[in-house]
C-alpha cells in the first residue's frame, strides 16, 4: 500500500475540529479598524446612526466618529445633520473611484472594445423581452415561457449590464476627471 504524503491525515484518524476554528466574524473583528470601518461604510444603504455603525465596525463610537469625519472629507459618505447624526455612503465617490479603477487597468481601446462588449449584450436583452429596460418588462408576462426565477436573474444581469455600460462611458469620455488624451468614438 502506498504511504500518505506529509499533510494529509490516514484514514484512522480524527477529522479536524472545525468548531474550534475562528468563525469569519471573529476574524474580520481583528482586521485594523480602518478596514473594518471601510467595510461598513461601503455598505451602508440608507442614513446610519454613529452608535449603529461602530457597532458594527466593532469599535467605540468616538473612534467610528473620527473616521467618519475623515470618510466624509474624503468625499465617501455624506453626513445628514440633526440629532442623532447619521452618514450615508456617497455612491457618486464609488462611482468616480470605480470610474479610475477602469481607466488605470484598461487603454481607451479595451474601454471601448468592453464597453461595445457590454452594449451588444443589453442589446439582446432589449430584443429578448422587447422592452428599454428591465424596469419596463413585467415578469408575470414574461414567466409564461420561462420560470420566475430565469426571468429575475435576466433581468438582474440586464440591470447590471447597464450599470457597467454607464461607468464604462463614464471611463470613456473622462466624464468624472479629465485627464486623458484624445477620445476614441464608439
């Protein structure tokens, strides 16, 4: 019988005791409370409450208030007076960094070639369920030929096709910065 390489257990002994391992929870509460406090940030969909946000970043609320001072200098979230003081996330900030992600990764000719890319597949949606948008198509009618199910996870990749067409564009015609040579036309 061949011999079992280093690392891997034989047969007769006992499996780990995953229980005593670290939940993901656990770990991410080690992260800096930067990060943490990011995470949180980014993931805020409505006005937040200091104490609810430190909560969740697992720090104290003077700490959460610092660095939402600091996110809100930055541009990264909006601060909405009165009492309590609540923050929301600034989806326009995500949108610019996302903007500048795409144009340091690609050239202006992969901008276009992807966001061509991306057109053309919204474009068979459009066809697929002859509508403008996926808002425009209503599911009871389309779940005739399809389930529900197929139909939603269509009209959600519709939806974000869309997105990423208008940030594409965006990268494209330097809406958000402009700082690059010549525009190529699509």
């Amino acid at each position: 019988m061949a011999e079992t390489p280093d690392g891997i257990p034989e047969a007769d002994e006992e499996p780990p005791d995953f229980g005593a391992w670290d939940s993901p929870d656990e770990l991410l509460r080690e992260g800096p409370t930067k990060e943490r406090m990011l995470d949180v940030v980014v993931q805020l969909r409505e006005p937040t409450k200091v104490a609810t946000i430190a909560e969740r970043a697992d720090c104290d609320t003077e700490t959460a208030r610092d660095y939402l001072e600091w996110f809100t200098e930055m541009g990264m979230v909006r601060e909405q007076p009165g009492r309590p003081v609540r923050y929301e996330r600034n989806d326009s900030y995500l949108r610019w960094r996302r903007v500048e992600q795409i144009r340091q990764q690609f050239s202006e000719a992969e901008i276009v070639d992807r966001l061509k890319d991306t057109l053309d597949a919204a474009a068979a949606y459009r066809q697929r369920f002859d509508a403008e948008t996926p808002a425009a198509v209503s599911i009871v009618e389309a779940s005739q030929d399809e389930s529900v199910e197929a139909i939603w996870e269509a009209l959600a990749d519709w939806q974000t096709l869309e997105q990423r067409a208008a940030v594409l564009d965006a990268a494209r015609r330097d809406e958000l910065s402009g700082d690059r040579s010549p525009k190529i036309d699509v």
